[in-house]
C-alpha cells in the first residue's frame, strides 16, 4: 500500500491503467490539472492522499482518488450538519477522509481497479483508508458518488449508506432533437420550442465547440463567467482559471464548451466533458442575464450533441428539478461514510435510515411529473 501526497507522484499511464477511459474526471490528466492549478491544495482546505495498492512487481492494481479535508466544501453530499453537532459535543470532526473527485458530483467508481486485479483488491482499498482514519485519528470517512456494489462491500466494512438524487436525461435512439421533441407531451413540446427560439432573439447564437475550435479567448471568456457565477451563488470560486487552461491542454478531445455569442462578443458558456456514453455538465456562467439562456447552453445544447454523437445520456450535475421540464428525469445517487465515534455514528445511522426513504418518495413524487408523453398522448 501507499499513500501519495501529489498525484503526480505517479504516472498517468499507470493511474489511468485502473481508472479506465469512462469517466473524464477519474482520469490523472483531470486530477492533475485541479492540483497544479492550485485548485486543490492545502492552503484551499484538500489535502491529497490518494491511496494506491500494488502488486510484488510495483506495479499499481488498485488506486482511489483521496483527499484530507479541513471543511465540507465542494463535495455536493452534505454533512455540515453532522459536523456542527459532533463539534457543539466537544468532538473535532476536522480534519476527516475524503474520497471523491473534488468540485464535481458525477456517480462513478471511487475504488479503481485495475482490469487484472484480483476482486480482494477493493477490499484492501477499503482497509488502507480506515487504517489511514485510525493512525491519523479522523472523525470519519466519506465516499461520495460511488458505484452501488462499491457502496455494498463498503457497508459490509462498517460504512453507512446514503443516496440522494440527480437528473439525467437519456437518448432513447433519438436521431434528431425534434425525435427528442415528439417523445414529449404537447404542452411541454411547446414549451421547449419557445424557450429555444427565446434563448435565440436579439441576435444571439450558440454552438458547441470541442477539441482545437476552443481558442484562448474562449478560455478567457469563460473564466469571467465562472467567476461571475461564484460570486452570485457560492462567494467563493474555488477553481483557478488555470485549471480550465490545464484540462483544456490535456483534455481537449473531452471537453465539449457551449458558447453564447451577441454583436461579436461572448457572453455566456457551459462547460462538459465528454465520457465514453455520456456527457456532463460541469459549470455554467453568464455576463448578460437572458430569457431561457441558462436553460438552452446547459440543457438543449447538451441533448443536441448526445444525439449528435450517440451518447447514451446527459448528467446535468447536482440540484434543480427545473430540469425535469426539460427531460431530465430524477436517478439516484449513493455514498457510504464511516464515523468512528459510536455517539456520532448513532445519531448519523438514525438520520440516514429516515432520510433513505424520504428521498426515495421523493423521486416517486417528481418522476410523476415528467415531460413525457403517455401512450397515445398527443
């Protein structure tokens, strides 16, 4: 086993070779851009420890992206709450644990193998990290936006389950947007028509650019809009511009960037990358405040394209049940979290046991109202 404090500390080509080609965000090109860009670093509250299994030949069969963190930011699953109880009792609840991709609430595997590993690897994962919890006397550890068996061999350790919600949207075979558009009830179609012909007025235009059609001054463009954004939402923007420079230089032909464009000037954007069956969206900003733009480069641009280019679905990141309207329907999420004082752990367990059905009929309640069309609705 070993814990490295800089992903750099080892090779993309052995770190890729267990995270697979799936996920973008997984990737160390991606990981290694948060850090070198000063994104993700001690002096902003993340600690890297990524954790990394090897064989007798050195050779890494097992890793997992993991991070020391000093406060709950930037993880999208919410445990403020636990922390400001365990703190008013007198306990210290940071640092703690933390494994995730951080910034970015996409579901997917967390505990990374490596395709010839043997299946008792992610088990040695799960024990790295709570040796790494007890030596360091943390608080807890936090696995966020695992994969479900991820979640099952982690509660068998002592980790407690949680789910929350997400919306994705998926391509049921559509070739064409208006496809997308007849799968809809007649209300519903109409409003998607009209807000894309109001995103348009006034001369705006919008286009996907992807690969070497994203210039500098896109770059440029799109930091103002991310730090125009954090300004209205969070206060805090946690992402250098760096960063997107970073990935797009090493990640260009995964990076899908949506751009709003008025009278020569660009005045609004979204940034995907793009996964082996999916896109995701990851951040969106604007300098002009326009009817139905917000929802045109975030949600219809991104159906465009996977329908475009055959992806099997949309994840439109964390939050919003605005997007449902759009076809994005609710799906579930799941991360495991291991508390080490019993007290804490007692009154965690007793929240997630009523939480877990909550959420759940909460989906029932919002899948009611989905966009589509019944059979033999017009």
């Amino acid at each position: 086993m070993r814990v490295l404090e800089r992903i750099g500390d080892i090779s993309a080509a052995a770190w890729d070779a267990c995270a697979g080609a799936d996920n973008p965000f997984l990737a160390h090109a991606f990981l290694a851009a948060l850090e070198d860009s000063r994104s993700v670093v001690p002096d902003t509250g993340w600690l890297p420890r990524h954790v990394v299994v090897e064989d007798a030949g050195g050779v890494a069969i097992g890793v997992a992206p993991t991070y020391l963190k000093g406060h709950s930011y930037g993880e999208y699953v919410f445990d403020h709450g636990w922390a400001h109880a365990f703190e008013q009792a007198g306990g210290r609840y940071y640092p703690k644990l933390l494994v995730a991709v951080p910034f970015t609430p996409v579901p997917g595997r967390r505990l990374l193998l490596h395709p010839e590993a043997a299946p008792e690897v992610r088990g040695q994962l799960i024990q790295t990290l709570l040796e790494i919890a007890r030596q360091a006397d943390l608080s807890s550890i936090h696995v966020n936006f695992a994969a479900p068996d991820e979640v099952a061999d982690l509660v068998r350790a002592g980790f407690l389950p949680r789910i929350g919600q997400q919306f994705h949207w998926e391509n049921q075979g559509y070739r064409t947007f208006d496809d997308f558009l007849g799968a809809l009830a007649s209300r519903k179609r109409k409003q998607v028509r009209r807000e894309r012909e109001g995103a348009l007025a006034d001369g705006v235009t919008v286009r996907a650019l992807a690969g070497a059609e994203i210039e500098p001054r896109h770059w440029d463009a799109f930091h103002r809009f991310y730090l125009a954004t954090a300004d209205k939402k969070w206060g805090n923007a946690y992402l250098e511009k760096d960063f997107f420079v970073r990935i797009g230089r090493t990640m260009g032909d995964r990076v899908v960037l949506v751009v709003a464009e008025r009278a020569g000037r660009t005045i609004a954007g979204a940034l995907n990358l793009r996964g082996a069956d999916a896109l995701y969206g990851r951040n969106w900003g604007a300098l002009e405040e326009r009817p139905f733009l917000h929802f045109e480069c975030c949600y219809y641009q991104a159906i465009d394209y996977a329908i475009a280019h055959g992806l099997a679905r949309v994840e439109a990141g964390a939050q919003g049940v605005h997007k449902i309207q759009r076809g994005y329907l609710p799906v579930a999420t799941h991360s495991a979290h291991w508390i080490a004082d019993p007290g804490l752990r007692a009154g965690v367990a007793q929240f997630l046991a009523q939480e877990r059905p909550a959420v759940r009929a909460e989906m029932t309640a919002l899948a009611q109202h989905s966009p589509y069309r019944n059979a033999g609705e017009g």
